[in-house]
C-alpha cells in the first residue's frame, strides 16, 4: 500500500494535464487534479476553440458579399455581437462539462481550487494538505502585457471573448499568429482594425515569403497594418473611449486596445522555487529529457515548460510522461515536422523548415512555388489570391517543408505533414494523382523548380 494520498497528483485541468491523468488512471494509477480556473484551460476557454469558433463567423460577411456571384443575393446582413458571444458561452460550458465527465469517468479525482506545492511530495488547495509520489505542473501560460502609462485600459486574449460590447474600432498590438487572427476576427465582423507591430514585418519565425504574402492578404481583408510602431501611452476619454499615443507621432482614438504579446509559462504562486524546482529566466520549469524538474518528484508538461506551445504538443507530453512512468516506455517527443496552422484570412498552414531554415542547413535545395487565385474566387469577384511552396532538399530529394496561404490550409497541411513524417520525396509528391479541381492538388503538380 502507498504512503502517499496519491500517486499522481496534477496541477491544471488543461489539454496537457487533463490528458496525463486520465491516460495514467487508465493504467490503475491513483490520480488527482486540481484545478482553480476552469476545465479544459486555455484552449478550451480563452484560446484555440472560442478563437476558431470566431473565425467562422467573421467569414460569413465575406461569403455573403462573395455569394452575388454565383447568383445567391443575402440582401442586408447584420451582425449580432451578444448572439455569437452567447453561443459561444453554452458551448464552452458544453466542452466543459464533457471535460469534467471524462475526467470522473476515468478514475481521477477532481479538486476544485488553487494548488500549492508545500513540498517535494506534498500539494495544498483551500487548506487540506494532499500527499502524492509524484506532481505533475501543467499550468499552462498566461498573456503578457509589458506595463506602460495606461497599460491598464488594455485587454488580452483571456478578456477578448467576453466583451461587454462589440467595438467599433479596435487596435491589436502584437505580430505573432493570436494578433494576426484577433485582426483579422475583428476586421471579418466589421470593425475598423489598426494591426500595430513594433517589428519590421508580422509572424516572426515562418518563412519570409509566407510572412510577406499574408501581410498583403490581410491588408486586403481591411486589417491596418503599421509596422515599426508601439504604443507609447494611452489615457481613457470622459466618453469610455481610448486615446493611444503611437511612436509615429499619431493619436488614434478606439474602443479597445488588444495585446497579444506573447505568452509566458504561469508558475507564480505555485511554491516551486520554494521547494528547489528551477525556473527558467521567463519563469518556465526547467526540466530534463523526461520532463522531471530538479525536483526528482516534481514534473511539468505544456507550455508551462516552454518548448512548443501548442495544444497537440501538450498532448503528446503528457502521453508520453506516463509511457515512461508507468509502462516503461519512452518520454521522447519528436518535436521536428510539428504542423501549425494560423487562422488569419486567408489561413496559413506549414510543415517543416523555412526558406531560410533550409539555405542553412542545407547544401542545395530546390524551391516550388505557385501562386494563384482560387477558383472559387473567378465568379466570387474576390482579389483573394494563394500560394504554395515546396521546399526540397537536392541531395536527397526529400521535401523538408511545405507552406500555404489560402482557404482551409490547415486542413489541406495536416495530411502533408503524415507524408512528411514518412519521408515523402518530391518524387513521390509527382508521382501522386491530385484531386482535381482543387486548391491541394497543386502541391503534386508543381514540376518547375522557382529557384535553387
């Protein structure tokens, strides 16, 4: 018999910890979870489900205006900010509940409140004292908004979804992906939306000709987009209004200002450095190949330990954290060909290395690429236009990256990435029949290298 409460014992109910524990009960582990905020975390509440559920709707404005061309007239269409807001409220409690369910279902107990770890071996929540063999963190992230005169009139990702009502001119400070799709959620649903990056260009980290494409795309969706520029300070008017002053020397008045400015790991109040779990500078738990802290007892998974920060990737941490402990299997995470897609409009999807990535890495590589507008577009009377490129690296003719920008190419990436996984030449992407007439199918026909 154990001399612990618990065997396992998990600090935050979101993708990553949600599934280590129900896979670890599976297996006849005595697991708890705790959570303080709500079930499911940041993907289920305040990021990847209410986001896309967003940009569904801010498409339809297009696709009504697009329809004429095929004959369809919707007449006047007026959007209802409390409709989609409420909507989105049941269905996130729907998600939640499911959460909590499955979490019951499989054994695990469920602990309402914030948890404290008191010890290498101990975790405190609303007062009671819980002992467990192991503790697992997966907390998760949190926004980040830098202080600044005025700093607290912003809102973040987490507010975003709940406002009180719809704005009617927005700014959105940030160039990573969650700024480029609050943008384009804005602009889609009829707000006037001003982008702000203090940066030379948007999406930091993809490919340079991607990132260029979908600054143009965007800016033809109706999103402002001012680079090199930061917000300097802002003060609210007597009317509840904004006035934000921008490095360029302007003044632009809006209902809201948005930040998306990255994410940092949420480990503050946890009790970790008290107990000797080493942090790293952005506060995220440092850990080992096995995704054990410097506390032998002590693990964290997600985005809590900053590596990927994405939800599938969480996943498969926490998989694989309990293959290692309890079924002596590996805690290896390939981390190389992860597929990402963002949800701007046009959506972006990727796969593999960049351009640049691969001028570095490799001796030669050959680029295809295609641009073109959709052939939805030819009777829709949209400017809309796509592109594609393959990134191949001579020698061996492997491809080693695959980029889009267009409508659903996250969809048309994931099934890329499986043949990536598997080795997939330029050879066997010639020798695949496309599907036609589709967007996808240009990535089997494209024959002429654009450049070497």
């Amino acid at each position: 018999m154990s001399d612990f409460d618990y065997d396992l014992f998990v600090i935050g109910a979101g993708s990553g910890g949600v599934r280590a524990g129900r896979m670890a009960a599976g297996r006849g582990v005595k697991v708890a979870i705790a959570e303080d905020l709500y079930l499911g975390g940041t993907c289920v509440n305040v990021g990847c489900v209410p986001k896309k559920l967003y940009v569904y709707a801010s498409h339809y404005a297009d696709g009504f205006h697009e329809a004429k061309g095929f004959g369809l007239n919707a007449g006047d269409v007026k959007f209802d900010w409390p409709t989609l807001r409420d909507n989105k409220k049941s269905e996130i409690a729907r998600l939640n509940g499911i959460y909590g369910n499955m979490l019951r279902n499989s054994g695990c107990d469920l602990i309402d409140g914030r948890a404290v770890i008191t010890g290498p071996n101990s975790v405190e929540v609303a007062g009671k004292t819980y002992t467990a063999e192991r503790i697992l963190v997966a907390t998760g992230g949190w926004p980040f908004v830098p202080e600044f005169p005025g700093s607290e009139h912003v809102i973040s990702s987490n507010e975003v979804f709940d406002l009180e009502s719809f704005p009617k001119k927005v700014i959105v400070v940030g160039g990573g992906y969650i700024a480029v799709e609050f943008a384009g959620i804005f602009a889609g649903l009829g707000t006037e939306t001003e982008l702000l990056y203090r940066g030379d260009m948007i999406l930091r980290g993809f490919d340079e000709e991607i990132r260029q494409f979908t600054a143009k795309e965007i800016a033809k969706k109706g999103v402002n987009l001012s680079l090199n520029t930061n917000v300097v300070r802002i003060d609210k008017q007597a009317d509840g209004s904004l006035l934000v002053e921008l490095t360029d020397g302007r003044r632009v008045e809006a209902d809201q200002v948005l930040y998306a400015t990255g994410r940092t790991p949420k480990t503050q109040g946890l009790g970790l450095e008290e107990v000797g779990v080493t942090l790293a500078d952005n506060g995220a738990i440092k850990v080992n190949e096995n995704f054990q802290s410097s506390v032998p007892s002590i693990y964290a998974i997600g985005d809590v330990i900053d590596r990927v920060q994405l939800t599938p990737v969480a996943l498969a941490e926490g998989m694989a954290l309990v293959r290692h402990l309890y079924a002596e299997g590996s805690a290896k995470v390939d981390y190389e060909l992860i597929p990402t897609a963002v949800f701007c409009q046009p959506n972006i999807g990727t796969v593999g290395i960049t351009e640049e990535q691969a001028r570095e890495r490799y001796a030669e590589i050959e680029v295809y690429s295609s641009e073109f507008r959709a052939m939805k577009h030819t009777l829709s009377g949209s400017d809309e236009r796509t592109l594609m490129k393959l990134i191949v690296d001579k020698a061996s003719d492997r491809v080693v990256g695959v980029h889009m920008v267009g409508d659903e190419a996250g969809e048309i990436i994931q099934g890329i990435a499986v043949a990536l996984k598997a080795g997939a030449t330029k050879a066997v992407f010639d020798s695949t029949i496309g599907i036609h007439p589709t967007a996808a199918e240009e990535f089997v026909t494209m024959r002429q290298p654009t450049r070497n």
